[in-house]
C-alpha cells in the first residue's frame, strides 16, 4: 500500500489529468483505502458520482463496500470534546484510517494526520467515520 503522503500526490496529477472538480470523496477513499485515485474515482461513478459533481453520503459507502471497506460512522462522545473543527482533530492521534466529514467537503484522515487542504483550517467536523477492510 501506498504511503498517504504518496496517494496524495497522485490524487492531485490524476485529478488534474482528468479535469475534475469538486471530488473530494473521491480523494478521501482513495487515501482511506489505499486503492488509488483511479479504482475510487470508478467505484464512486458506478455508484452515482457525475464527473465534477459532488457526492452524497450514501454513494460513498456503496463505493468503499464495493472496494471491499466499510465506513463506520464514530458516536460524537467519541471525538466531540477533543476535536470540534480540522485543526484540533490531529489532537485525536487515532491510528487508522478516518473519513472526516464538514458541511460539503470531506477529508481523509490517516493515523491522527489530515491528507487534505483543509488541514490546519477552522472547518468544523460534523461527522467521522472510520474506514476498515472486510
């Protein structure tokens, strides 16, 4: 498997190859799950994403299960005293792989790290779902 740093990179150059916007749950699996920019951007296409829209939730669960993940979404007493926004969610150090979810954006989250522009930023989390193989 691909580093997250690494799967990053390449979200970004296939993205950009395929002239894509606003496909930040693509990004998201393809980090969470290790599979690549090309397999998630398939996965959520067969299951409703149209190219440069978003997606909704539910496209993506199909399109992790279909990938062979599961998105299970984490009670709020979990997290909610610790990380209210992106910036304090790395206080969480959590190992594994996390999908964070804002109001209309998502990011990957790997081992207590954030893959994504809004590391660093006051976005606050509405929701957290950890990623884990079948």
């Amino acid at each position: 498997m691909l580093s997250p740093d690494k799967l990053l990179r390449d979200c970004k150059s296939a993205s950009y190859a395929l002239d894509e916007k606003n496909d930040c749950t693509v990004r998201a699996i393809a980090i969470t799950t290790g599979e690549g920019y090309d397999m998630a951007h398939y996965a959520m296409e067969e299951h409703g994403r149209r190219k440069g829209k978003g997606a909704q939730l539910y496209a993506m669960k199909d399109a992790c299960e279909a990938l062979g993940y599961e998105m299970l979404k984490l009670h709020r007493d979990k997290w909610e005293d610790v990380a209210k926004t992106a910036t304090t969610a790395t206080k969480l150090q959590w190992p594994g792989r996390y999908i964070i979810s804002f109001r209309g954006h998502v990011a990957a989250m790997v081992d207590g790290d954030i893959y994504d522009w809004v590391k660093g930023r006051r976005h606050r989390i509405l929701d957290i779902y950890h990623i884990v193989k079948k």
